[in-house]
C-alpha cells in the first residue's frame, strides 16, 4: 500500500494539469476569441491615443 500513497499526488496533479491545459484551449477561439480580440484592439486604441 505504500506504493499508491507513494504515487498518488502525482496522478492527482497530471489530472489537474491535463484538465486545466483543456480548459485553456477550449476557451481559445469561437466566441470568446471575438471579445478577447475586441478587448485586445480597445486596449491597444486606448495606448495609442494617450501617446499621442
């Protein structure tokens, strides 16, 4: 039994790690892609029009 207390927390955080790179990319691209690119030019017009 010390063999599966022993690896355990590693496959609890390679679950964790895999079901947070998914997440990551699924939130990439279709809708969200449009508001974070919007919030992206905003920003970026928002710069450009204090510095000049």
């Amino acid at each position: 039994m010390d063999y599966v207390s022993a690896l355990l927390p590693p496959v609890v955080m390679a679950a964790f790690f895999i079901g947070l790179v998914r997440t990551i990319v699924k939130s990439q691209g279709g809708s969200n892609k449009a508001k974070e690119d919007a919030a992206v030019d905003a920003a970026l017009a928002r710069a450009e029009s204090t510095q000049q």
